[in-house]
C-alpha cells in the first residue's frame, strides 16, 4: 500500500487501512479532538537514540546515550549493554502483565469452583486433562479438582526460578527442551523469573550483553508456558474451548436504539458476567423504561475476540467487535457508546478527551488500571462479579439517557468474520486428525503456515502492513493464524469469511473450500498466541521433527509495546523465524542486531527478520517455508 502525503505513517488515503476508522478520524478533526494519528504527527521528530536503544535512565549519573562522542556510559556501559538491558527490561514489564492476567483467572477458578461466582466450569474434559498432566486424580468431582488445580496453577506462578516449570516440562517438545537446557535457559516461576530479571537489569548489577539476551530467552519462555498457554488452557476450562461461530466487525455494526457497552482491554472476566446480567429481564426492562430497543455488549480489542472466539452470539447479548488499540478514540467519537469497561492494558488517555465530548462513561473494571479524570471504578473481584455486572450495566442505561442523538454518527462498515479456531477446533473440521492438514502441506496445496499477530501502530500504519503481508501469505498458498490486533484488521477487511479463499492461491482456495474456513484463521486475542504454540507443537510431534523445522513462520508487522516484546521472543526461542515491524529498539548495539537476527538461530532455530516493508517481508518469509520444506522433503 502506498504512503499518504499528509500522514507519513497512513495507507492509501487516510491514516488507518479502514474507511471506517478514516470516516471518524475526520469527526474528531471537526470536533476539535486530537487522537493517535494526530499526536503521533506532533510527536516527529522522534528521538533517534530511544529508537537505537542507546540511551539509559537508570541512575542519577544520567540520563547517558551512547554517540561517537561518548562510547560509552558514565559507568562505562556500552551500548551492547544498555540496549540489551533495555530489551529485557521491556520484556519483564510483558511477562509481569501476562502473568496478572493469569492470576486473575486462577483466583477466578478457585472461587467458581467454591461456588461464589456467576460462571461455570467451561470444559471439564480438559480440567481432566490437564489436571492428570500435572498429576492430579482425576476422579475427583469437577469442582474439587478445579480448586485442586488452581493451587497447583498458582503454586506454579511462585515457583523459585530454580525450580523448573512443569508446564514447560511437560508440554514442550523434547527437541526444544535439549536445545533450552544446553543454553541452560530452561525456566522457574515467572514472578522469580521477572524478579531476577528486574535485579540483573539495575545500575551495573549485570552487564554482560550475552548473558542478557539469555536471560531474554528464558524470560519466554516462563512467559510462553505459563503467562500465555497456562492463561488459554484456564480460560478454556472456565469459559470453554472456542468453538465455531460467526460473528460481525467495524464500527457500523453499532446500534443507535440499544443501550451500548463496550468490553475494552484483555481479560474476558468481567464481559463475561455483564452479558449474562444484560439479557436478564430485570436489566432488559430498565433499558426499555429508558427508551432503548434492548442492551448490547461489543468487544474492542483482545477482550472482544476473547468473547467472539466462545461463541458469544447476538441472542447473547453479544454484538460484535468493534476493532483494535487504536480504534478507541473513534469508536467513542461515534457518540453510539454509553459506557466502556477497561480492563488492563491499552486503554490510552485520549480516550478521555474524546469522552468529554459525549456522554460516554468511562469505567475501570481492573485494580491496575487508572486513568487522570476518570472517577468510576469497579475493580474486578471473582465473588461479587454478579453483582458488579448488574452495576455496570445500570450505569450504561443511565448514560444512554443522556445520550443526545444528533450526535450521533456511525460510519459505514459491517463485515461478517468466522472465528473459534483452536487445535481442537481445527481437529473437528479434520475428522479427528490432523493428517488431512499434513496431508496438504506435504502436497503443496498449502506451502505453509504464517501466525500474523500482535498489535498495530502508527509508525507502520493502522493495520496496512498486517493486511498487505497476510494478503501476499494466502495468494502464495501459505494459511494465515491471526491473533490480538491483527485479527480485528483481518476482521474488518473480510479476510475470515470463507469466501475470502477467492484471495488464497489454488492450492490453499482448493483447501478452504473443501473445508469451508477462511485462508485468515481467527485464534483469538494476543494470549491466543499461546495457542498457536500448542498448534505447531501438535503439528511437530505428528511429523516428529522439531518445530524450528516446520514450514512455519511468525510475524509481529506492527508490534507496539511491551508483551509483543516478550511473544516476539518466545517465537524466537520456540524455533521459529519472527518477522518484527517496526525496527526494534536495539539498532544501536551491533553485537545485539547480530545475535537476534543471525547468531541465535545456531542454539534455538529462530531468529528476527526485521523488514519494513510489507512485499519484502512476505517474500523472505514464503522463501523461509520453501526452504524448510526442502529440508523435509517436501
């Protein structure tokens, strides 16, 4: 896609991939209210040494950035140093949500299973099953090995970081359990971990640049089988496994003759409760008292695909998903929106200012979150989560009474999407087994397998180079796994219909058809990642090769902030090539560039591929699958 004139950072002609967004970005300019594409043309230009990773805050000596002028720090620190130190600092403060996020959700099943919440356990077949993983007895009454398991689970967070994880044990394929334990990465609790991380990452504590990137390595790991396919495999117990489902995307699908609220954030917890309160007859009819036709829940970002993946319906009370991150400000400038609920991260302050002008509600539903000029908080807490979602949606009807209808302007833009994919999904539409899919990929019907994840961001350009790289992946045969942002993107342009197989190359058109699933497979929210591990390491173990020697590869093409930093890591340590846009912040060290991009790929089998533009970075990725399927022979 080409540059706009006006916004550097825009595709085609505007500074989002989607008219839609585009249509409300110019409301807000009438409107008089800055947001991300404004602020982010303000903010150029950018500082060059934050964008090498050559500068450092760490004591009261500095701040010191490294330049011709001065190699080094006023302690002596290189850039080597500092850049890796940065990395891994960035990386903690991922795992250090991730693993929030999890606590959250064991607290959450403990209490379900004392019977002090609204929910029910989701998918006893697999509380069994993982329950026997970790060596419960199984023959215990489903409440009782739930409580059981979320000791262990929990018990497991807390492990010392020289105590390994039994997830990790238990779950990795043992060719990469050889590879981590000779690099001696092999990894503890991830609060140990992340308090190690912090340690070693204090003024000259640790400053050896190789023995960081190490600690980088083994922080994903703790964060991949704990913060990411610990917090799926506990979810899918609660709320249940995705299960196939069709859903709607963009910011048309709002209603102007509902009560409106929008779960915004990561964690399904508290959307879940406030559906079920919405569709009882008591909340009905106080909407109705109030004018309005009904009350609808949509989803923004990865609370939303979290809802859409388990089949959360219309006749649920669920309408759709709105968008990604930086769909926020706009969704609110629709003045549709009576009240949104933030759950922790991603919930940026302009959304406040666009608020102002309306009559939205903001609502902090996370202990963690907060934000200037924000008043209402109702923090999350497992027992009360009934009673909490009725209050919320009593709040959103007596904000929709104040909604004033000649501000109301909802674009145009309403694209139906498929999601609910998972391995067991994906099991289901093959029969039982995955040999139709190696089947595929062996034939050259399918050349590969590409998971397109993570954010968006303005320095690429809203979701312009997710779009053109998942675009360019299925005309060259190669499935798409999306997750996070990127399956909004995927969303709201039509790439997971069925009938987007009309984009797919003959080979993967023949096999989306057949099947009657889109070449853009919809995995979930940016912790779905984590599935997508358990997906190739399914895929890995049927073919008995190692996953660093499967025609797959990752792609963050618009990574923002700090949990894509420890994921882009995981995918690196889990063998996999990883395709990263931006440039990450580690140009300015030389010795860092070279590890990520070269070296590291001799002692785990992944390595960063970092290219900005999109056409590029699709064609050394296909070239990456073609040569791995020379290497099986294929």
């Amino acid at each position: 896609m080409s540059k706009c004139q006006s916004c550097p950072s825009a595709t085609s002609c505007g500074a989002s991939a989607h008219a839609s967004v585009n249509q409300m970005h110019e409301r807000t300019k009438e409107l008089g209210v800055t947001t991300v594409f404004d602020r982010y043309q303000q903010q150029q230009p950018q500082c060059g040494f934050g964008m090498q990773g050559i500068c450092c805050q760490l004591c009261s000596h500095g701040p010191c950035r490294i330049t011709a002028k001065a190699p080094q720090g006023i302690c002596g620190a290189t850039a080597d140093t500092i850049v890796a130190r940065n990395l891994v600092r960035l990386e903690s403060h991922g795992i250090a949500a991730y693993t929030h996020h999890l606590e959250e959700i064991i607290k959450t099943i403990k209490a379900t299973a004392q019977g002090k919440t609204p929910y029910k356990i989701g998918d006893e077949n697999k509380l069994r099953d993982i329950a026997g993983l970790v060596g419960l007895d199984t023959s215990k009454p489903t409440n009782q090995l739930a409580e059981e398991l979320a000791d262990v689970m929990l018990q497991e967070m807390r492990k010392g970081s020289d105590e390994p994880l039994a997830l990790v044990k238990l779950l990795a394929p043992k060719t990469r359990l050889e590879a981590w334990e000779k690099l001696g990465i092999m990894p503890g609790g991830p609060l140990s971990e992340l308090r190690d991380a912090m340690t070693k990452t204090m003024s000259n504590i640790n400053t050896d640049p190789i023995d960081l990137l190490l600690t980088a390595l083994r922080l994903s790991l703790s964060t991949g089988y704990m913060g990411l396919i610990g917090t799926i495999t506990l979810q899918d117990i609660l709320l249940g496994t995705p299960s196939l489902t069709t859903s709607q995307a963009d910011l048309g699908i709002l209603d102007p003759e509902t009560v409106n609220i929008v779960a915004h954030g990561h964690v399904p917890l508290v959307a879940t409760a406030v559906i079920q309160a919405s569709q009882s007859e008591e909340m009905q009819e106080l909407a109705r008292q109030a004018g309005a036709r009904g009350i609808k829940v949509y989803g923004s970002m990865c609370t939303g695909q979290e809802l859409m993946q388990r089949g959360a319906s219309s006749a649920q009370g669920f309408a759709g998903q709105l968008g990604n991150w930086i769909t926020q400000e706009f969704m609110i400038a629709t003045g549709a929106v009576d009240l949104v609920m933030m759950d922790m991260n991603c919930s940026i302050p302009g959304m406040k200012a666009v608020a102002d002008k309306f009559h939205t509600k903001l609502v902090s539903v996370d202990r963690i979150l907060r934000m200037a000029g924000v008043q209402d908080h109702v923090d999350y807490e497992p027992e009360k989560a009934a009673e909490q979602a009725k209050e919320l949606v009593k709040m959103a009807i007596e904000q929709f009474k104040q909604r004033d209808a000649s501000k109301v302007q909802i674009p145009k833009g309403n694209a139906p999407a498929v999601a609910g994919f998972s391995v067991e999904t994906i099991l289901g539409a093959l029969g039982g087994s995955l040999d139709p899919l190696l089947d595929a990929v062996k034939q050259g019907a399918i050349k590969g397998i590409a998971a397109v994840v993570g954010c968006t961001n303005n320095r690429n350009g809203h979701d312009g180079q997710g779009l053109t790289i998942m675009k360019e992946l299925i005309k060259n045969d190669v499935l798409v796994i999306a997750a996070g942002c990127m399956s909004s993107a995927a969303q709201i342009e039509y790439l997971q219909t069925p009938e987007a197989a009309e984009e797919a190359g003959d080979g993967l058109k023949a096999v989306c058809r057949m099947l009657g699933i889109p070449p853009v497979l919809n995995f979930g929210s940016c912790v779905d990642i984590g599935r997508i591990g358990v997906a190739v390491t399914a895929i890995a173990n049927a073919l008995g090769v190692d996953p660093s020697q499967l025609p797959v590869v990752a792609s963050a093409p618009e990574y923002l902030e700090q949990k894509a930093v420890a994921d882009g890591v995981f995918a690196v340590a889990f063998g996999l090539l990883t395709h990263i846009g931006p440039v990450p912040p580690v140009t300015g060290s030389a010795l860092v560039t070279k590890v990520l991009t070269e070296d590291v790929e001799s002692l785990v089998g992944g390595k960063v591929l970092v290219e900005e533009d999109p056409y590029k970075a699709a064609e050394k990725m296909l070239q990456h699958i073609e040569q791995k399927r020379q290497g099986l022979g294929i």
